[in-house]
C-alpha cells in the first residue's frame, strides 16, 4: 500500500556538542556558509536537495544515546586521484584524519573526524 504522504528521505543529522564549531568544521569541508546557524542548530545545503543538520545533543528529545557512534557520513569522488587530492586539502586545513588512505575492495578511501568524532570517510563513488 503506499503512503498517503510524501515523504523523501534528505536530511541527515549529526548530534554535536557545539553546533557554532560544527558549522566551522563543516564551512571549511563543504567550502559553502549554512542555510541557518544558531546557538543549537544549524543547516547546510548539500548537492542533490540534501541538508546536513547539525544539533546540539543537550537539546535533542528524546536525549540520544551518550556514546558509540555507528554509522558514517561519505563524500563520494571521482576516482583515487581525488581521494588522493581531497586527503592532502584536508591535511592543510587541520582536519584530523582517523585512517590515511587505504585500498579497499571499493577503491582508495580514508577516515577523518569532526570535532566531535563523527567519521567522514571519502572514496571513489
């Protein structure tokens, strides 16, 4: 049966401790200001029609869970000349990287962590 309302699945949160920094990191990587920052949220547009949401955790209801992070968030790159290119960019600007490049059965990939230790992993698409 289908639904009786639209729905499509484009925003994606990160709980963070501090939205502002977040949105900090986040300008550098995206190289774009958000749609919206405030003291306890803020937004970015991505490609595609998807929104990052960046909220801070104090004010999530119900409260999340207070560790363990399972899941990434990626930036897909055209091939591993880019992951090359892109781990090297985020060298120079202080992101810190959790794995270096690395060959995986998908392609060259590594691992960096905002500052509040999400993983950001990048690989060919």
């Amino acid at each position: 049966m289908p639904s009786p309302v639209p729905a499509r699945l484009n925003l994606f949160l990160l709980y963070v401790a501090d939205p502002l920094a977040s949105v900090a990191f986040y300008q550098r990587l995206l190289d774009r200001d958000p749609l919206d920052a405030f003291p306890s949220y803020a937004a970015f547009a991505l490609d595609g029609g998807y929104v990052l949401g960046l909220w801070a955790s104090h004010r999530v209801n119900p409260p999340p869970p207070v560790s363990g992070h399972r899941s990434e968030i990626a930036f897909t790159v055209a091939d591993d000349d880019a992951v090359r290119s892109l781990h090297a960019h985020w060298q120079t600007l202080g992101v810190p990287i959790e794995q270096p490049p690395v060959a995986e059965v998908f392609g060259l990939t590594f691992v960096a962590l905002d500052p509040d230790g999400h993983r950001i992993r990048v690989c060919p698409r």
